[in-house]
C-alpha cells in the first residue's frame, strides 16, 4: 500500500479534476487506471488535525485533536501531539504484518513520544511539522524566532534547516529503497509530500518547465514523484498488487495570498469550489481523491458518492486484513464497496468542524452552514446544483435545514461545539508530556544552519 498525501493541494490543481495550468500527467493517468472521487473530503481544512483525522479515522475533535493550546496546528516544541493510546493506520498495518514507513511532513506532535516511529512506522524520514515552521529571514511575528528546521531520521535530528529544492528527490529515493526492500513482504509507504505548502522552493528544471510559475512546478514535482513509484511497482512486478491512495490534507489558498509576504496569489485552485485552506468552505475540505489497484478497480472510474479521508483507516485495514479497534468510536467508514463497484455513500452526513466549532454539515445535496470564524453565519446550499455555493436556500427548504439541524445536534452532542458551549460526550484525550523541547536550538555558529529561507511567502 502506497498513500501519497500532500500539503494544501486544492481541488482544481490537478488536469484530472480540470485544472488548465498544471500539467500533471502521472496523476491523470493514475486516475485513468482506477477510481477518481469527486465528493472525497478531509476531515480538517488545516494540517494537524486533517493527519491525525486520516492515521486514527476519527473527526479530529473525538481526539481532541482541533485545537492546540488555543492554537489551529502544532508549532515547534509543543507539549501536545498525537498520544500513543490512539492506535494509527499504521499500527495496524504493522501488527498485520507490513513494514511500514513513514516519509515526509507529519505534523501530529514533534515530541519523541509522538513522532511517526511510536505510532506504527518502523522508520521515519521527513519534517516534523510545516516547512514554514524554521529559520527564515524577515520572517512574520508568528513564525518569527522558530528554531531551525529539522530533518529526522527515525527519531534522530540529521540535518538543520535541509535544502527545501532537492528535499523531495530525496524522499522520492527513500521510497525507492523501501519499497526495494521490502519488495518480497507486504508493506505501506505513507509519503506525505513537503508540497505544495508555502514557501515553495523548486528545482530549476521543473521551474523552467512550468506554465503556473513556482506552484505549477511543484505541482510537477509531485508528479514527477507519483510517476516514479509508479514505474517502481511496474519494475518489481508490484503494481496488481499494490493499492496507491493519492490525496491532500487540506484544500489550497486558492486566490488568495499567502497570509503573509507577497500580495500575490500562488496560482493555486480549488476551482470550481467556493473558500480556500482553512475554511469550512468546500474549498477547504473537499480534496483530489484517488485509488488505484490494477486487477480489482476498475479503471477509468468516477465517483460522486460523499467519501472522507477517514475513511481509508477501515478500509485499508480490512483489505489488509487487519483489525480495527473495537473499544471506540471510529468514524471513518470501510468504502471498498465502493472502490470495486457502484455503492452508496455508507456515510449518513459529513460534518465539518474548523477548531471546535462545527460550522456546517453535508446530508446528500445539502449543505448547512452554522457559523464562520466563531461567528454565526447560516446558509443552506444544493451542492449538486450549486457546487460553489453561490445561491443560499435556507429560506426555501424548512423541512431539509430541520432535518440537519437534527443531524448536526447529535454530533454536537458526540463532539462537542465550543461556539454554542457544548461539551461533547463521546471525545478522547490528547497527548501531553512534561516539559516538552523543541527538537533543535538555534545557534548562530552552527555550520548545519546553510539555508536561511527566504521566500517571504507564509502560510
Ligand atoms: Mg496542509
């Protein structure tokens, strides 16, 4: 099993879901060999909670993973993370007999205690937490006096602030090896790709290649990186047997800016959803989703059916044949039904929380939103005939809004929503350590420090 995630990719960045800026040739034809959704959603529009949400298959706030000391994702040195009660994707797939590897971002706590190598993987090389999360010149006050960026092997700190061009070649050869490795036994390779988040760093000949600027080659490079492995698999005889899940953990900044430095937009789309990266927009959270297993899903395939990151925790273990916890909620659903023919949506509603606050949920067509940035802000839109969400109908259909209304009080009841003051029932702890320390310290001195970032993009 091969499950490439990536960071802020939007839903119009990719040829097959019709972007016209990127070329992406590997991705569209890995969508020709198998199942491309249209209406597959991550469970966060931000980084940490939308990891945790796709490793433990559980709404971020049942893990109490949506809100991080007040803060909407893990910063460096934090005492919270992803505790070792939660039982990951990958701890399953380990105890059913797969090497695992975890390669790229992870972003679910950088204390030992927390890091990918106590959560199933037997090995780990990649960043922490965000690449914007390091030394960078003139950097914005939130981000401003971070220690340098680590690179991390396992559990060891092997570089400081790694050159961010020729990082993801090298977790491309990682993968190679792995995979290699292990060609003769069952295994999963979670690469959680650096791109396309902000400040994009890329090699000069995607740079020179691309008709999108900066993002376009990273877009390419992400490509470039999916049709490797692919070639992999097809070199070791592998490709039957091996499912690859391709997705992105949040939507992308769509036209907006970077919240800091430049003006100017990146280049990125959601297009043709409404919002962007961090809103309960659909462009925060409905995502590229894709499957491919040659031999039993059929290529060529669309679906529209509601599916969720989540979801790829039952459904992957079952396939594996691994064991899901049963002595707590899980909320992904296995959705191998629909991967290998035409089956509903197992899921009754999709519920989009941003922190804690649920501010809309999705019941078939309909989509109810609540509030917006803690704020109160009702609406009710047709995704099927309204997919931007331009025209609100809550006056039109009493009866629908009722009726999720309903829907969305027993998550409420479940999860919790800190907006109406409601304490949920059904929610696990964090992690928390004592005296938590950032994983480097800066020293002006050092002669690993070689790259002071200096693209002012954040975000
Ligand atoms: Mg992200």
């Amino acid at each position: 099993m091969i499950l490439i995630n990536c960071d802020d990719l939007g839903y119009g960045d990719l040829g097959c879901y019709g972007s016209t800026r990127n070329d992406t040739p590997h991705l569209d034809r890995l969508a020709e060999e198998g199942i491309r959704f249209t209406s597959f959603y991550t469970a966060s529009p931000v980084c940490s909670p939308a990891r945790a949400a796709l490793l433990t298959g559980c709404y971020p706030p049942r893990i109490s993973f949506s809100l991080f000391e007040g803060i909407p994702v893990l910063f460096p040195g934090m005492a919270v993370g992803l505790p070792t009660t939660e039982i990951s994707l990958a701890r399953v797939l380990s105890d059913a007999g797969y090497a695992t590897q975890a390669i790229g971002k992870w972003h679910c706590g950088d204390q030992p205690e927390f890091l990918p190598t106590n959560h199933g993987f037997d090995h780990y090389f990649g960043l922490p937490y965000s690449n914007d999360m390091g030394r960078q010149v003139d950097p914005p006050t939130i981000l401003d006096d971070l220690p340098p960026l680590p690179l991390i092997v396992d559990g060891e700190v092997v570089e400081q602030q790694p050159d961010q061009t020729s990082l993801t070649d090298r977790y491309v050869a990682h993968a190679l090896d792995f995979m290699r490795s292990n060609a003769d036994r069952p295994f999963f390779l979670y690469l959680a790709h650096m791109y396309v988040h902000v400040p994009i760093y890329v090699q000069e000949h995607f740079a020179a290649a691309s008709r999108n600027g900066d993002y376009g080659a990273a877009v390419a490079t992400i490509d470039w990186a999916t049709g490797v492995l692919m070639a992999e698999l097809d070199a070791l005889g592998l490709a039957d047997d091996t499912i690859v899940v391709f997705t992105s953990d949040n939507g992308s900044l769509g036209d907006d800016p970077p919240q800091w430095g430049t003006t100017e937009p990146l280049g990125s789309s959601n297009a043709p959803l409404r919002g962007a990266k961090a809103t309960t927009w659909e462009g925060g959270q409905r995502v590229p989703g894709i499957v491919r297993w040659p031999g039993s899903i059929a290529p060529g395939r669309v679906s529209d059916e509601l599916v969720t990151a989540m979801d790829l925790y039952p459904t992957l273990a079952a396939l594996c044949g691994g064991s899901v916890p049963d002595d707590r909620v899980i909320d992904g659903r296995d959705i191998s039904d629909l991967w290998f023919g035409d089956a509903p949506s197992p899921h009754e509603a999709f519920f989009y929380y941003r922190r804690n606050d649920l501010e809309a949920v999705r019941v078939g067509r309909w989509k109810r939103h609540y509030s917006k940035d803690g704020a109160a802000q009702p609406a009710l839109y047709d995704l099927e005939a309204d997919i931007g969400e331009t025209t609100d109908v809550l006056a039109v259909h009493p009866d629908v809004v009722a009726e999720l209304d309903a829907i969305a009080d027993r998550a409420r009841q479940a999860m919790g929503d800190d907006r109406l003051g409601v304490v949920g029932t059904e929610i696990r702890p964090i992690g928390r350590v004592e005296n938590p320390r950032p994983l480097t310290v800066y020293d002006p001195d050092h002669p690993y420090v070689i790259a002071e970032y200096d693209i002012p993009d954040k975000g």
